[in-house]
C-alpha cells in the first residue's frame, strides 16, 4: 500500500529521534497528545510519534477500511469468515431497545432475557433464598472454565474486589492439572458449595474433566445421589444438548450464542460468577462503562479515537521498529490479572500468518503481550526495559484515587505507587545522559554503566478510581485496540485454529503415556519422552 510505504519512508526520516528533542520543540506536547474517553485519559505524549506519523497512521487506517469494517461488526455481519459468524460482543451491552440483527433477527431481547435470568439468580443466591440440596446457604461459588471462560471472570473478580460480597467465597478453577481443583475445594463444605461451569462449547476436556470430578467430589461429600447436582451445579454454555448429557438441569443453565467470541465473553453469561460476586447492579455499571467506549469507537473522529490510536501506535512499533513485545503494567494490586486476560485477547486474536484471504502475511501480526502490576514489576523485570537492547512499549495504567475501602492508613500510600507509575514513564522516557552522570561526580569507567539512553515510549492511561464502569471502559478499550490492529494488518482476529491441533495431539498421545500403547505418528523425541515418562511412573 502507498500508505504502508510512506510511513516506512517517515520511519527513516524520523531516524533516532529522541522524546527529548520532540518534547523540546514542542511545549504543548504533554497536553496535546492526550485523549479522554468516558472515565478514562490516555497521555500518549511518550511515544515515539509526531504530528506527521499520526497522520500517516490514520491514512493507513483508512486505506485498510478499518472504519468499514468496525461498522460491519457493529452491525452483525459474518466478518468472522473461517468459522462464518457475527462478532457481537458490543451486543452484549447493548441498551434495551436496541436493534442488531443476525440473519433478520434483533438478538437485543435474547441478551437481556439471559441478563434478568442471571440478576434474578444471582440476587438468590446472594440473599440466601438459593440453597443447597441439604437447604444450607451457598457460601461458595466455584467458576470451572479456562480461557476465555475463565480468564475474564477471574480477572474482573480481581479488579472488583473491593465490590464484592466479603461473605461469599468466589474461587475460578481452569487447569486439567488435578491440583487446581484439589486447592480450591480442600477447604469447603459441599453442601455450601455451588459450581458454576463455563464452557461456550462444553467439549473443553478440561472443563468437562474438572466438572466431572468436582461432581464426584460434591455427591461423595453429601452421601447424596445424582438429583443433588441440580441445587449445586449451574452451567453456562452454548450447547444445551451438551449440558444436559453432562446431567446439569438445562434450567439451571444460562445461555449465550455463537457470535460471542470465547475472549470476548466476559460480559455474556459467562460473567456469571462475577455477578454474584458483585451484585446486578454493579454488573450493569460495568456493561454501561463497556458501551461508553463502544460508542466512542463507534462515533468518534480518528483524531480522536482512542482505540484506533492506541492500536495504530502498536502497529508502528511493531510493524516499523520491529518491536516483538508489548508490556501492560498496572499500578494496581487490583489489576494483578489483567495482563493475562489481555494476553488472551490479544495474542488468541492476533497471533496469526495469514490474510483474511489465507494468503501468508509478510508483515508482523500481534505482539507478545506480558507484564505484571507496579510497583513488583519495577524489582523484576524493569531494568530490562530501562538499560536492555530490545524496544518493548508499555502502557501504564493507574488510578487517582485508591478504592474506598481502604482504611485510611493504607489509603495513603497511594501516592507513593503512583509517584512511581509517573517516574518509570518519566524515566524511560528521558532516560539519563553521560553529561548528567558526570555532573554527579561518577568515576568515568562507571559512566556508560549508569547511563540512560532513554527514548523507551509509553502510553499512560489515567481514571480516578477502578470502579466496576472503569474496568467497562478500559477493557473495551483493549478489545477494540486489538480489532483495529487486526483490521490493518488484515488478519482474521475471531478465530483460534492455532490451538487446536495441540488439543488434538493430546488426545492421541494419552494412551501412550497410560497403556504404552503404540500411537502413530509420534515422532522420536516424542515417543522417547513418553517412554522415559512411562518408566519414571513405573509402568
Ligand atoms: O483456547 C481455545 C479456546 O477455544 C478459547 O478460545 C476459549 O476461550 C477456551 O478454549 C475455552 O473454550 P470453552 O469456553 O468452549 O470451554
């Protein structure tokens, strides 16, 4: 593309440019790169961009009809072509009396119907009408799913905390590893005990295997027989008929559809578990703070979006600096899951070779998306991001204000971890120069030691406080920066094929590893493990 061409040439033009010089020449630059959407500010002034890149960004943008095929997703249409479904999960925080249609019909109604079915249960639930099968309260709810049916829940449930009912035990089980499940249950009362089990498909051997046992746990702990599971056991799922061979009452399940994406679902009836843990209406704030930035990608001009700006800035570092990683750092303890969920998102999206076409890409597609909460991340990996070789973008993300639970003593330490979100992009930003070395009086041999170079680009993303509609605005942000970087490099982001052949290849190796039974097609480093696995278990 002419446009793809004209930013390599800006690229070259710009050479080693440094955020000292732009800031220099520009007085303004701190406020006039920043964007508000709802709740949220980004200050993206410390990035390696200038007044032309982001020109050139845009026309990229609009030469790859990015807008085009936002308004398609919006409105329903199959753009997921391999697996030829709709991606709707704006639908899912759709209002009311909104219209989108698939294939003719408004699915508007249907999501709100499953939405008052999970208010409704999860009011019972947290007001102790709901009970388990010997009548006691449920005191505990157990969320087996992985992926995308573990991960956003599980991540939102971190992030809430502070919104939850102290009284209720949430916990979110996901690896087939029989540790997880043995950690999570060792400590619980069965009849206190409700599972929720999540699976768009309800073939995931994970889950299924998870569920199996933890109903073998729950009908052993009650001395109970199978007409126990039906107080104990809910599921949500696209697959009724799976649901209901798996022996969990079809009315106890909750329903979503097919154009809800697995890393997208969060908000569908996989947010169960998160609901009752923070109540309906904390989970309607958290749909509203979804639409706020919905809307916003929708409608807002491109100067102005921050979506596609925050996606068009991951395609330059990746795509004209050859940067292979991008880090997400939240200053909030909140927040410690969040970078997984969006490496989810992300790299389950983008992590792909071919054009929407299947024509092999020979471009860079997504970044490896990774990163840990501020202030521990600084004591681990930072001094990599500071002084290494590698050019890794980072977002900082961090609040005004501390949660209001926090008692007040604790409260005020809240200063001090954002004096550091402000200091790392200062600091990577500038950096420090020989002259600033010497001017501390350092032995000369020590000098290019304690040098910074400088020039590491952030973007800082800033609320007042993490609330239920902030975490909303902010993963929907994400969502949709990932769609844009998808649309541009013209991948498809809504399929997954990648991580099915691994599924697949377990499955065939199993035997080898429990009868020594002879699977073809092993290749020799395989079969030679699972030999030495075999023996080291004795068999
Ligand atoms: O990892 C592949 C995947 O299909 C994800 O996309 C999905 O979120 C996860 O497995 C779980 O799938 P399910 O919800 O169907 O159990």
């Amino acid at each position: 593309m002419p446009q793809w061409q004209a930013l390599a040439r800006h690229r070259e033009e710009l050479g080693e440019v440094h955020l000292r010089e732009l800031f220099a020449e520009d007085p303004r630059r701190g406020e006039r790169y920043g964007v508000q959407v709802g709740d949220l500010y980004l200050d993206y002034s410390k990035n390696l961009v200038t007044d032309e890149t982001l020109r050139l960004l845009r026309e990229l943008a609009e030469a790859a009809g990015v807008a085009g095929l936002r308004d398609a997703m919006f409105r329903g249409e199959r753009i997921n072509t391999t697996e030829r479904r709709a991606v709707l999960h704006t639908a899912l925080r759709a209002p009311r009396d909104a219209v989108i249609e698939v294939d003719g019909e408004n699915v508007v109604p249907a999501v709100h119907a499953v939405l008052d079915r999970m208010s409704d249960f999860a009011r019972r639930v947290r007001a102790g009408e709901w009970t388990g099968h010997t009548g006691r309260r449920i005191r505990n709810v157990v969320n087996i799913g992985i992926g995308g049916s573990d991960l956003g829940p599980a991540m939102a449930y971190e992030a809430l905390r502070a919104y939850t009912d102290r009284e209720l035990d949430v916990r979110f089980v996901s690896n087939v590893d029989g540790a997880d499940l043995y950690e999570a249950l060792r400590d619980l009362d069965p009849a206190e005990t409700l599972f929720v089990v999540a699976s768009k498909t309800f073939t995931t051997i994970e889950t299924i295997t998870n569920a199996t046992s933890a109903k073998d746990w729950l009908l052993q702990g009650l001395g109970a027989g199978e007409d126990a599971v039906a107080r104990h056991f809910v599921a949500l799922s696209t697959n009724t008929e799976a649901v209901a061979k798996f022996g969990i009452d079809t009315a106890n399940m909750f329903e979503f559809w097919d154009w809800v994406g697995g890393r997208y679902s969060y908000d569908s009836a996989i947010g169960l578990s998160l609901m009752i843990a923070i109540g309906p209406d904390r989970f309607h704030e958290m749909l509203d703070g979804f639409r706020t930035v919905d809307e916003h990608f929708r409608t807002a001009p491109p100067e102005e979006n921050a979506p596609l700006l925050l996606g068009l800035l991951g395609v330059w570092y990746g795509s004209f600096f050859d940067a292979q990683s991008h880090a997400v750092l939240p200053y909030s303890h909140y927040l410690s899951k969040f970078t997984a969920y969006l490496q989810q998102l992300d790299m389950e999206s983008n992590g792909k070779s071919v054009d929407r076409r299947g024509e092999p890409v020979d471009w860079q597609t997504g970044p490896v998306v990774w990163g840990t909460p501020g202030t521990n991340g600084q004591h681990a990996y930072f001094q990599l991001l500071h002084q290494g070789t590698k050019l890794i973008p980072a977002d900082l993300i961090g609040f005004a204000r501390p949660v209001d639970t926090l008692p007040p003593a604790l409260a005020a330490q809240h200063d001090l971890l954002m004096a550091n979100l402000f200091a790392q992009g200062q600091a990577l930003a500038f950096g420090k120069t020989e002259e600033e070395v010497r001017a501390e009086g350092v032995g000369e041999e020590q000098v290019p030691h304690r040098t910074f170079r400088g020039n590491r680009p952030t973007t800082t993303i800033l609320a007042a406080e993490l609330t239920p509609s902030v975490l909303g605005q902010l993963v929907a942000l994400y969502e949709h920066k990932v769609f844009v970087q998808g649309a541009v490099w013209n991948v498809n982001s809504f399929d997954q094929w990648g991580v099915e052949l691994g599924k697949a290849l377990a499955k065939r190796i199993e035997p080898a590893l429990t009868e020594g039974a002879r699977v073809e097609g092993l290749d020799a480093s395989t079969s030679a493990l699972a030999a030495r696995y075999r023996a080291l278990r004795g068999r």
